[in-house]
C-alpha cells in the first residue's frame, strides 16, 4: 500500500511543477510586458517603468523569476493583486469557502437525487422507469448550464416570486463571518431568519451547479449496478431467498458504489468549471466569479494565482480519490 | 472497420476457404454491421436525424431565414413571439432588444455552432491522435514526457483553461475555438495511446514490421485504422463539449463578439432582459440543447455500436 501511494505521488510532483510553469508562464505570454500591464491604461514614465522591472524581479533571467515563484508558492505566496494591492493568497482563501460551500451542497443534492436514480433505472432496466430516468440524465449532461440557470431564475424567481436571483444572503442581515461557511455563520449569529435567508439563496445555484454532476453520477450507478446484479455472487443471494431490497440494496449496491465514488471525486474539475458560470449569473462571491471579474479587469495576478490554487485543489482531490480507491479495491494497487 | 478480422480469421479451421465456410451473403459488410447496431439505438437515430437537419438548416440558412441576421427593425424591439400578445407572423419567434429577428439569428447561429464543433473536433483530433501515435509508437522517455504533460493539461478545469487562453489570446471566436481544442486534445492523446499500445503486440502488426513496413506506414496505414473505433467515439462527444463550451466563453463575453448570431453570445446579449422578455432567453439556449442533446445521442449509438468492449452478445 505505501509503495502505491508513493508511486501516486511520484506522478503528482511533476505534475505539480507542471501546472506551476503553466501558471508562471501565463503573464509572461500575455502581449506586453507585466508592468505595463499593471500600470493599464495610465501608462508611466521610463524610470519608472524600469524601477518597477527590477522591484518586481522581471529583469532577472526568466529560471531565476520562476524559481522565486515557485519558492513563492510553497511559502504561501501568490503574489500581489494588481487591482486591490492585496496578496492573492489572502484574497483566494476569502472567497474559497463560498465556493466550498455551494460545491458540497451541489455535490450532495447531486448524490442524494443520482444514486437511487440510478438504482432504480439498473433495476428496472429497459422498463419505463428505466427510459425516463435515463433520457432525463441525458438532457441534463446536455444542459447549458448557464442558460438552465436563467430558466430557473425566470420560473423560480420571476414567475413565483419564491427565490431570490442573486448573493449569498438578504442584505437584511450582518453579522462578522467566522467560518466563511454562511449556513453555518447565519446559524451562529442567532438572527431570525438569517439561515432560512441563506437557505433560500443557496438553492437555485446548487440545482444549477449539482446538475451535470448529478446526469453523470445516474448514469454512472446505473451501469455499475448492471455489471454488479449479473455477477454469481447476486444471484447466490437470490437464489438463498434473499428478498430483492437486501440483495439489491446490500449485495448489489456495496460493490456498485466503488466506481461511483471515484467518479463523485473525479467531477470536482466539473464543479470549478461550473463554479466559474453558476457563480457568475447568481453574483456568488466565489473564487469562480472572482476568476472571471479578473480576467475582465486584466488582474493578471488574481487571474495567475486562482489558476494555480484551482489546479492544486483538483490535483489533490484526484489524488486522494485514487488512494482511497487503492484502499476499498486492492487490485489497483499492484 | 477491419478490427475483427484477426480474430474471425483465428477461428476458422485452417486450410478451409473463406467462402465455403460463410457465404459473402451472410458476412455483412463493415459499414452494414455497423449501421445495424447503431439502429439497434433509437435514440441514435432520433439524434442523427435531428443533427442532419441541423446541418441542412446551418446549409441552407441564407433561403431559409425570413431576416437578416443583424437587421435592426426599430420598429419592434422586443416584439413577444407570434402566438402571444404584441406578436406577429412577421416575427415568428419575436425581436431581441435591439429588434433583431430571434428566428433570422437562431437559424445562422446553426452555421456557427456547426463551425465550432468542426473545427474543434479537427484541432483537438488532429494534433490528438498524432502526438498518441508518437507516444505508443516512441515508449521510453518521449511518451513518459508527452502523458506527463497531458496530466498537466487534465489537471485544469477544462472551461478555465480555455478561459485563461483566451485572456492571453484575446477574446474571438477563432481563439476561443483555439483554446477548447488544445484543451480536449489531451483525451485523444490518451485514447490513441492505449489503443496503439493494444494493438502492437498483435500479429498482423507483427508480420508488417516483418514484411519491412516503415514506421510511418505502420502507424497511419497498419495500425491507426484499427484505433479509430475509440476516436470516433471521442469525436462526437467532443463536438457537444465544444458547442457547450464555445457558447459558455461566449456567454461570459470572452467568445463570439456581438453582433454574431452565435447562441451562446445572444444569451449574453439577453442576459438583462431575463425577466421582462423570456423569448430572447429561452430560445438560443433551447437550440443549444437540442443540438448538444442530439449528437450526445447520436455518440452513445457511435459507442454501442463501434466499441467491441460494450458490444452486446
């Protein structure tokens, strides 16, 4: 098991300074030069200009800069954002638990809703059941999720009022945050109605950002199911006169559920992909907004270092994914 | 196709003709056993011929649209479809905010969406398949260096990095469709790989290499068609993951720029009126959707019927 996991992690390291080249490079590929682009519209005098250069380390040799990024980046060091002056890293990690947190509800409502889907449809395979659960988790795999996220603001927030189209709570309510998470902030505060306001707010992004995850965990489940319910060992049960709830719900769905955690932990690059839409149409202060508010507003260090983080995230998620997997199922391992 | 030859051929008695043993009538053609499993799947079939129709209408856009696409009638901005209160036959899906004909713009946006899946499809496959082939053929340091670099790619979030891109590149529709098929392209690298590394220890590949074959010959003439079934596959989900992707930079305005009838950049364009007008919203999404929801179908019959893993007894 632990050669396993070093030989996981020996992957993971040069994938590592993979994604930080990348993310280094990214600056440095955009048409002009860093400070000028820092200086944006104003433009600045060439003393100054050249100052800056060397306050920055842009004349060194370009190994030179990017070990001083990559040493940057273990300290916990992302640079300077060039439209609010603060560090990137702070700035990130403010916003991040607001991601965090709309991506587990999404990742919840999309198990809850997606693996008894699935169940149903492997059960009751080719019947109706079957065919509407299916052509339902297709069009969802389909969906333009921004364009379902409009659809649902017209019903839900247009046409009955029900929720709200945009944030994280009513502006009605203050309170410090402490743990970034709102529902769990609103709680603690003790203000009436706080949490059911953060409730309200979080639903329609959650349906909009749970939606894919949710069309591919069915589909997913189904087909584990199907492989699982033909294997001796279910038919043993069956044949001992096990009833069709134990031996589909017990037998069948333990086994079924081990490539259905993998995908659950490989759709985390789908969140932040869908992160970056969600978060944008619901005004969601989230680091997906904040990537795309940065790119409009040519803050290329905000822009460089949620590149990075977002990267980083993913890469550890797969990676602890694939170690668990090595965990449940030994046959990977070898 | 010529992947089951190897082994049909295997199981035949030796010495015994081919002919005698089943008659020419009774082995259907590549292409006819192939249309006879993707008919197997209806949905396929719905898929394809909503797909064709899409690319008739992507074809024919110049006869068929009753507008032009960026006319602006000024005298019906926002006009409500036909069948609603205010509408007229004149604008069958009513007018954006700018009195642009909705149906004149959905149905050159067909050309686009049609564009992009092409032409994404080309890059990412194109380049894709070659550096696979390179990477099975080379073994040794040149493919460890080619996965480890497609493993920095994957670890993106596909959406942003084709974002990220565009921001270096500047936002257009080429650089956007540049960027989504550098970003697909990893899965097809990935795919010719596995298969190139399934098929060289295989006979035929064998006796060529003994017959004297050149490398190149081996890969593109020998072993590539016998890769394709996979690609194939990928080609087609990849061609809805385009359009999705191109109409999400598009929406987010780092795409297609106004005044292009693209669907994604009119949702961008309607984004304000989402609760005054529904028609301008909900209609370039539907058209998405249809088309992204037909060649998905049409891709899951390419898959039964094209991978021999999934194939059914």
């Amino acid at each position: 098991m632990l050669s396993f996991i070093l030989r996981r992690l020996g992957t993971f390291i040069p994938t590592f300074i993979g994604v930080s080249i990348v993310s280094f490079l990214f600056i440095r590929l955009l048409p002009g030069d860093p400070i000028l682009l820092m200086a944006g519209e104003r433009g600045m005098s060439a003393e100054r200009h050249a100052q800056l250069m060397v306050q920055f380390g842009f004349d060194q040799p370009l190994i030179t800069q990017y070990w001083d990024y990559l040493t940057g980046i273990l300290r916990g060091d992302l640079g300077i954002s060039f439209k609010t002056k603060r560090p990137v890293w702070d700035e990130f990690f403010a916003l991040f638990p607001a991601t965090l947190e709309l991506s587990l509800c999404a990742i919840v409502f999309a198990v809850v809703l997606g693996i008894p889907a699935g169940i149903i449809a492997a059960v009751k395979r080719g019947k109706w059941p079957d065919q509407v659960l299916m052509s339902t988790a297709l069009v969802g795999y389909s969906m333009p999720i921004f364009w379902w996220a409009l659809l649902l603001i017209i019903l839900f927030s247009g046409m009955l009022g029900w929720t709200p189209v945009s944030g994280r709570i009513s502006l009605m309510f203050f309170f410090p945050s402490g743990t970034g998470f709102m529902l769990i902030d609103s709680l603690r505060s003790g203000q009436a109605g706080a949490f059911a306001s953060a409730v309200e707010h979080l639903i329609l992004p959650t349906i909009v950002l749970g939606t894919i995850p949710l069309a591919v965990i069915a589909r997913q489940t189904r087909s584990a199911m199907l492989e699982v319910l033909s294997e001796d060992y279910v038919r043993t049960a069956k044949a001992k006169g096990l009833g069709p709830l134990r031996v589909n719900g017990l037998h069948a769905l333990r086994n079924a559920l081990i490539p259905v955690i993998t995908v659950i932990g490989l759709s985390v690059g789908t969140l932040m992909a869908g992160a970056i839409l969600t978060e944008t149409i619901f005004s969601w202060p989230g680091v997906g907004k904040w990537m795309v508010e940065g790119i409009g507003s040519r803050d290329y260090t905000a822009v460089q270092g949620g590149l990075l983080m977002i990267a980083l995230i993913v890469m550890v998620v797969n990676l602890v994914v694939d170690v668990l997997y090595g965990l449940i199922n030994p046959k990977i391992r070898r | 196709m010529a992947s089951t030859d190897a082994t049909t051929d295997s199981s035949l008695p030796e010495g015994s003709k081919r002919d005698s043993m089943l008659p020419d009538r009774l082995r259907p053609s590549p292409f006819k056993e192939f249309w006879g499993y993707f008919c197997e799947n209806r949905g396929a079939i719905v898929g394809l011929f909503v797909f064709v129709a899409f690319i008739l209408i992507a074809l024919f856009a110049d006869v068929l649209a009753p507008h032009s696409a960026t006319e602006q009638y000024r005298d019906a901005l926002l006009q409500p479809p036909a069948w609603q209160d205010g509408g007229s036959t004149r604008f069958l899906l009513g007018t954006d905010a700018v009195g642009r004909d909705m149906l004149s713009r959905l149905i050159y946006g067909a050309r686009y969406s049609f564009f992009i899946g092409v032409i994404v499809v080309v890059i990412s496959a194109g380049t894709g398949v070659l550096i696979g082939l390179l990477a099975g053929f080379a073994r040794g340091w040149v493919d460890t260096l080619i996965m480890r670099l497609m493993d920095v790619l994957l670890a993106f979030p596909s959406l942003l990095l084709a974002l990220v891109m565009v921001a270096i590149l500047g936002p257009s529709l080429i650089n956007a469709m540049i960027a989504i098929g550098i970003v697909l392209q990893p899965h097809y690298v990935r795919l010719t790989r596995a298969a190139v590394m399934q098929e060289l220890p295989k006979d035929y590949v064998t006796s060529a290499r003994v017959v004297g074959a050149s490398r190149l010959r081996l890969m593109f003439v020998t072993v590539l068609p016998n890769c394709l079934a996979p690609i194939i596959v990928q080609a087609a989900l990849s061609f809805s993951t385009a359009i999705l992707d191109a109409a999400a930079l598009g929406f987010l305005g780092l795409g297609a720029q106004p005044p292009t009838p693209e669907w994604g950049t009119m949702l961008a364009d309607a984004r304000e009126f989402v609760l005054r007008a529904w028609w301008v919203v909900t209609f370039p999404g539907l058209a998405i959707l249809i088309n992204v929801l037909a060649i998905n179908l049409m891709g899951d019959g390419l898959r039964d019927a094209l991978d021999p893993k999934l194939k059914r007894s």
